[in-house]
C-alpha cells in the first residue's frame, strides 16, 4: 500500500517537475522577444517551413473532413428531419472545432516532429555546443524564430483550412446531396458570428505556439545517439497533440462557456 | 593564461572530474591525453561554460570564467569539435563565417564570405567548396572546415576535442600539421584532447595525462617517454597490461 503511494508520489512529483522545467522553457524563449540580438532570416526560413510548407496538409485534411462532415451531417440529420442545417453546421462544426484542431494536429504532426528531430540531432552532434562557442544563444536562434513563427502563421493556416473545409462541405453539399449554392453560402454566412471566427484564430494561435514549444522543449533536453533523436522526436509530438487537445477545452471553455 | 584549481564534476553517480588541477601558459600548445570516458571533454566544455563543475575555479587571463561578459569571454575562443559540428542547414562558407556574420562582430556579407574563402584556403580547400553543404564533403574535409570556423574570427584560444578522430593517417597527419602550422601563425594558446599519439608528438608542447578524474601526470612533451610514471607508459605503449583497467 505504502509502496504504490510511493509510486503515486513519484509520479506526481516528476509531472511536477516537467511542468515546472516547461514553463521555465517558455519564460526562457519570450524573455528573448526583448532583448538584441534577433535574427529575421531564421524567423523568415521558421515561417516558410511552418506555414507556407504546411499549406497542402492543411487544405486536403481540410476539404475532405468538410466533405466528410456534410454527409455525417445529411445522414444524422435526416432522422429527425434535419438535413437542411448542413451548412450552418458544417461552418460551425470547421470554424468552432474541426478547423483549429485539425490544423494543430497537422502542425503537431509535420511541424513539431521536425522541430525535435532538427534540434536533437543538432544536440546530439554537438551542433548546439557549437553555437554557443559562437556567442549564439541556441534558444535566442533556435527556438525563438520558430516558436514565433509557429504562433503566427498557424492562424493564417487555420483561416485557410477554415474556408477550405467550408468548401469541401460546400462540394458535398451542392454537387452530391442537391442544395443550391446561393442558398448553401448564405446560410453559411448567416450563421457564422465574429466570436466564432476570433476563437477559431485564438486557438490556432495557441496551438502553434504550443506544437512549436513542444518540439523545441524535447529537441533540446534529447539525449545521445540516434534512439535519443527519436525518443525526443515522439515525446513532443505526443506532448504538443495532448497539449492542443487540452487548451482545445479550456479554449472552449473560454469562449462558449455561456 | 588558462588555469584549472581543484575543479570537480559528477554527472549523477559518476564523478567524472575528481579535482582536476592544469595550468596553460600564453601561447603554449597543451594536450590532454586519457582514455575514453575519462572526462577530457568535459574539461574544455566546463572551461568554455557548456557544462557548470560543481566545484573548483576555472580563470581565463585571470579571470573566473563564471564573471563579466559571456560574449567577450567566447569571442577569445574557437573550437573544433570531435565531429566538426558543422550546422547541416548552412553552406560551407556561412559555416566558417558564421560569427561573422551574426553578432557583435558582424561584418558585410560579402566581406564575411571573402574572409571565409581566405581561410578555406588556409585549410588547404578551394573556393569551389565554398557553396556546397556539409553532407556534401568528406570527413576530413569537414574536419578542415571546422578548422577554418575555429580560425575565422581570429581568436586568442582555440580548443581541439580530438581532431584526428575518424580520418585516415595520411589525413590525421594533415591536419596535425595544418593545426601546428596556423597555431605558430596565429600565436594563439591551444588545448588539444586525444588518445592518438601521433597526434601527440606532432601538436604538443605540454601533456597532460587524466587518469580517474584528476591530472596524472603533466610535463613537455619531450618528457613524455621518459616519465617514470606507469599509467603514462602504459597509455603511451598502448600496452594492455598495466594499473590502467581494460574491459576484455
């Protein structure tokens, strides 16, 4: 009895921890927002690699799950004689929950893993060392340019898969189950509110800032040899998609809680 | 000029330095000989800050290397790595000139390229080589490139963590000389780690051998053979039997 509350106490303990090594983390990287040097050809590159080499992802994760979310939608609504509300739900379906999450598993997945496996392999070759002989402070060069590119463009991607999943319902919904496109686009214009659309940005914000964290976090603390790389590489990839998942909630939480 | 008093690391259970004790004079060429897993990495990373000692003083120009300016106080270093530790992501040129082109000491791009031509030539590499990426060149022409970064900027101490490690003889022998070579030009102070002798006889203007985290034995290298010292003899002979303990 004693021994597994033991185990319970460890447990505990080392999440605290984590937690606590974290948030020094993230204090750590924004401290770097104020003070000189900063290093606008890393953040460029951070932004071409996180957002505009996302966007094909996006937009087929995208169209198909709004396709996808119309015919649930068809299908479900017609036992109670709801099949005309497919396009208000699949607008709020994208904008409200589909869009930012998906967009952030998608940026966890292709983003955060190639961060950690960027900065371990840099770790375990001593890459890192060797910048900071170079007066280069690794978080200053490293994770600041993508942390902040991820928290910005990931938005921008959100918006894009927003309006592509609104789309590929569109699709379904005109070309396979007969509703007038006028009639389709105005509902979905009609039934969308400005909170809707704030809190869809929002999340994605914090979603790429938490899937760009992530990777940076376990990238850096990897340990030696290729098993370390890996290790580092799963560890933030499962971190950054439980993180989104649960600042999904709370974000929700936030802004529907009424 | 550099100065190591009494300096202890552990990483968990493992004590890895027990009270390392080195001095290395201005200009002087100091190599660090020892077995693997000895800690002589260690040393050069506590004395650069990459790794905190748990105890001990570390003075550079006498110093402690814990006080002022962290930017100055690496500005006086280069180093080349075990592995060169070029960044994947950059071409060659941008590799050597990297604290050139970022920093205090930041310099227009095109002059940080044509300094970094200059010592790509130094290092016995053409200026075609300049645009390639790392995983495009050999190890030993990574090697030379490491080499060029650490000379870049011109420092007044460069560290060598096992340069000849991985490259054929005729190589390492190109490199040992190469190092001697711009060492005397750049009159710089160096400290070299490895286990290759060769190495040893042709860097060394001191030894100092770190045996079971404290500094064994240290004298001029032309001492070295005849240092009555039995873990000495035995590192140097490469013998197997002796006080040093071999797995088998």
């Amino acid at each position: 009895m004693i021994a597994a509350l033991a185990r319970i106490g460890r447990l505990a303990l080392a999440a605290l921890a984590a937690l606590g090594r974290i948030a020094l983390f993230t204090v750590q990287t924004f401290s770097h927002l104020v003070r000189p040097p900063f290093y606008p050809r890393e953040f460029g590159q951070a932004v071409m690699s996180v957002g505009w080499q996302s966007l094909p992802v996006v937009a087929l994760t995208a169209v198909f799950t709004g396709g996808a979310l119309a015919l649930q939608i068809y299908s479900g609504g017609a036992r109670f004689s709801a099949e005309a509300v497919v396009p208000q739900i699949v607008a709020i379906g994208m904008v409200r929950e589909l869009g930012p999450v998906l967009v952030g598993l998608m940026v966890a997945a292709r983003v955060t893993s190639s961060i950690a496996a960027e900065i371990a392999t840099m770790k375990v070759t001593e890459q890192i060392d060797a910048l900071v002989t170079l007066s280069t402070d690794p978080m200053k060069y490293l994770t600041l340019p993508r942390v902040l590119a991820a928290g910005l463009t990931v938005p921008v991607l959100v918006a894009v898969g927003d309006i592509i999943g609104i789309f590929g319902g569109y699709m379904v919904g005109v070309y396979r189950l007969g509703f007038t496109p006028v009639t389709y686009l105005q509902n979905t214009v009609d039934f969308l509110e400005p909170l809707d659309i704030i809190s869809s940005l929002v999340k994605g914000g914090a979603f790429g800032l938490l899937a760009a964290l992530a990777g940076c976090y376990f990238g850096m603390r990897s340990s030696r040899g290729a098993q370390g790389v890996g290790r580092a590489t799963k560890g933030a990839v499962v971190a950054a998609s439980v993180l989104i998942l649960a600042a999904n909630f709370v974000l929700t939480e936030v802004f529907f809680s009424a | 000029m550099i100065r190591l008093c009494d300096v202890h690391k552990s990483f968990g259970g493992n004590h890895v330095l027990r009270g390392v004790d080195l001095g290395v004079e201005r200009g002087q060429s100091m190599v660090i000989i020892g077995g693997s897993g000895t800690g002589k990495s260690v040393v050069l990373k506590c004395i650069l800050g990459l790794i905190r000692p748990d105890a001990g003083r570390i003075e550079v120009d006498g110093r402690d290397v814990t006080q002022g300016d962290r930017d100055d106080f690496l500005a006086k270093f280069g180093m080349l790595f075990q592995g060169a530790a070029l960044f994947d992501s950059l071409p060659v040129w941008q590799n050597v000139a990297f604290r050139l082109l970022r920093g205090r000491g930041k310099r227009p791009r095109a002059e940080a390229r044509e300094i970094a031509v200059e010592k790509l030539r130094r290092v016995g590499l053409g200026p075609e080589v300049a645009d390639l990426l790392p995983a495009e060149l050999s190890g030993g022409m990574q090697k030379r490139v490491g080499l060029a970064r650490a000379i870049a900027a011109d420092p007044a101490i460069i560290f060598f963590d096992e340069p000849t490690t991985g490259l054929d003889p005729i190589m390492a022998g190109v490199i040992n000389e190469l190092i001697r070579e711009i060492v005397a030009e750049m009159g710089a102070t160096t400290v070299t780690i490895t286990h290759d002798m060769t190495s040893v006889r042709a860097i060394a203007d001191r030894v100092a051998m770190l045996h079971r985290g404290k500094i064994r034995w240290t004298g001029p290298v032309e001492e070295m053979d005849a240092a009555r010292d039995p873990y000495v003899d035995q590192f140097i002979s490469g013998r197997a039997e002796g006080p040093i303990e071999t797995l088998r």
